[in-house]
C-alpha cells in the first residue's frame, strides 16, 4: 500500500471492534467512531472493553483511534457501519442505530469513499433505508460515493474461526463499489470473498444463515421431546443419522438459541416479507 488509506468503523463492538483492528494489522490507518464514551476510553488505553481474546491480543499492538464524535469519520477513504440492529418488544426490527450511523457517514463523506453496511438487516434496508440518507444530501451512489453491504459473520470467542478467516459475500449498488467492496475484503481476510448478484442477495445471505440455524434448534429440540416420551435416545438417532455423507447436517438438542442474533435476525425477514404479503409461517413456528 503506497499512502494508507483510511477506514473508519462505527460502532466499536463485538463486531466492529475486532473489524477495526483487523484493519489495522493489515496496515490500514483506522479509526473508531462509538457514542459510547467508556468504551471509547477503554479503547484508547489498549484495553478491551468487553471479553474477547482476538482484540486482547492485537489492541496493545495494533492502537487504533477511538473517538466518541462523528468527525473522525472525515477524510476516510472506507467506512464501515457495524451497530446494532435488534428488535422491539412486538418483535419489529429497530433501524434507529443504522439511521443515525449512515447519517453520520453521509454528513462526513469523502467524496468517492466506500461505504459497507456489516450489520445484520433484512433485503432491502440498504436500497430503503440507507441510500435516501446520502441522497437528501445530494450524494449519487457509483458518482460520489460507494455502497456496500457484508454481512458480518463473526462468532465472538471462536478459538478458530475469526475476522480474519471467515469467508464473506459482498453487495453493492455498482460494480465499481462491487470490486472496491471485494477488494478491500480480501486485503483484510484471508478467506474467499464472493461477490452476490446485488445488495439484497448480500443482505439475504446473512438472514438465510442465522434463520437456518434457528430452524435447525427448533427442529432437533422438538424431536428431543417427543423421543423422550418415545423412549428413543435423541443424541444417538443424531449421531446415526450423521453417518450419512450428504443431505444430513447433526443439530443436537440444547437449551434453545440465546444471544443477540439467532433469536432475533429470523424477525428481520419475517416482519418485511409481511409487507409483501408473504407470511413465513415455518420461521415463525420456529421462534
Ligand atoms: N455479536 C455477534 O456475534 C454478531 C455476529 C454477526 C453479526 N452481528 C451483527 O453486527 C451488528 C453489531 O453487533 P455487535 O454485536 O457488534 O453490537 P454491540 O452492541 O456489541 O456494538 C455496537 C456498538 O455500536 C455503538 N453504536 C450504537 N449506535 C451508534 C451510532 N449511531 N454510531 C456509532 N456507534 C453506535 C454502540 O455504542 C456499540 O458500542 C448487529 O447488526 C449484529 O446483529 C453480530
């Protein structure tokens, strides 16, 4: 890399945070963009302000700067939106931190910057919900910036599998924001990176896994019930059932799904394809 180029990440999480210094292990200049001011704080002492061996280890090495105002975002050659995305008490998706987030890349964009939505959203927030934010302020995508979505694959506390090796898909709004997305994806992960068909296909990917994952726990959980009345063992009929190379992927019975995503994202598709007239029953079922 001859000048190193800028990315900012807002939202300095589980998400962003390890995103951030990947980045900067690779020889980016990077910086963070959190309201959060404790966070903040502990960041820029080279502390990791939650639990996570990944950024423990590359923080001290790695410094990145961390700021709880929007102007470190300025001059940024990629901007990288990493903040939360759950659900209200109806289950309906809260787009407010991805609001305030893209409106506070458009407000400090570098003209020709690369902007990528890594969080986790239904198709269509980023044709509905992110590109009018930089059009009102006049900004034209593939003119005077980029648009891109990644979902964000990462397990945090995964031994094996992290930001840096986690295969990703990218979309974006054109081809050129496309290969500038896929590019700047495989100068920081050493995994394949596949371009998708579009944005939607990109933000549908992520939707797909998690609510496979749910569906999959519902599924064996249930077996695990009604085997127990059956006097069947689960986990051996799994097991079995394993032997078989193709068409067979084992779930075995749990607690159920927890954290911030599988029990959440499966709403995310079920609410807008609501809009669109289509009930997903079985995801629904699922929950
Ligand atoms: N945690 C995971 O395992 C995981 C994995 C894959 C994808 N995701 C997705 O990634 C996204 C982020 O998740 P996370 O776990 O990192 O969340 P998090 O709560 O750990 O971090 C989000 C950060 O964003 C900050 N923030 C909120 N609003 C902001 C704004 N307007 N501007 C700047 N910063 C803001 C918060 O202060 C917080 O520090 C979500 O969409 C989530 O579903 C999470």
């Amino acid at each position: 890399m001859s000048k190193k180029q800028k990315v900012s990440v807002i939202g300095l999480g589980y998400v962003g945070l390890p995103l951030a210094l990947r980045a900067a292990e690779r020889g980016y200049e990077v910086v963070g963009y959190d309201p959060d001011r404790d966070k903040v704080a502990s960041i820029n002492e080279g502390q990791s302000p939650f639990e996570d061996d990944f950024v423990s280890e590359l923080l001290p090495k790695y410094p990145i700067k961390a700021s709880e105002k929007e102007d470190v975002l300025r001059e940024s050659d990629i901007v990288l939106i990493c903040v939360p995305t759950p659900v209200d008490e109806m289950q309906n998706p809260i787009y407010d931190y991805v609001v305030s987030a893209a409106a506070a890349a458009a407000r400090n964009l570098r003209s020709g910057a690369l902007v990528v939505l890594e969080s986790t959203v239904n198709p269509g927030v980023s044709e509905e919900i992110v590109l009018p934010i930089f059009e009102k302020k006049g900004l034209q995508v593939g003119r005077d910036f980029f648009l891109a979505h990644c979902p964000e694959r990462i397990n945090p506390g995964d031994p094996k599998w992290n930001v840096g090796n986690i295969p990703r898909v990218v979309g974006a709004f054109t081809e050129e924001g496309a290969s500038r997305a896929v590019k700047f994806y495989r100068s920081i992960v050493d995994a394949p990176i596949k371009a998708m068909k579009s944005i939607r296909e990109a933000e549908a990917v992520k939707v797909v896994e998690n609510s496979f994952r749910d569906i999959n726990i519902a599924f064996v959980n249930e077996l695990a019930q009604s085997f127990d009345r059956l006097g069947i063992d689960i986990v051996d009929v799994i097991d079995g059932a394993a032997t078989k190379p193709f068409a067979f992927l084992p779930h075995y019975p749990s607690c159920g799904v927890g954290g911030h995503c599988i029990p959440v994202d499966p709403y995310y598709l079920i609410e807008y394809a609501k809009k669109a007239g289509f009930d997903h029953r079985f995801m629904r079922a699922a929950r």
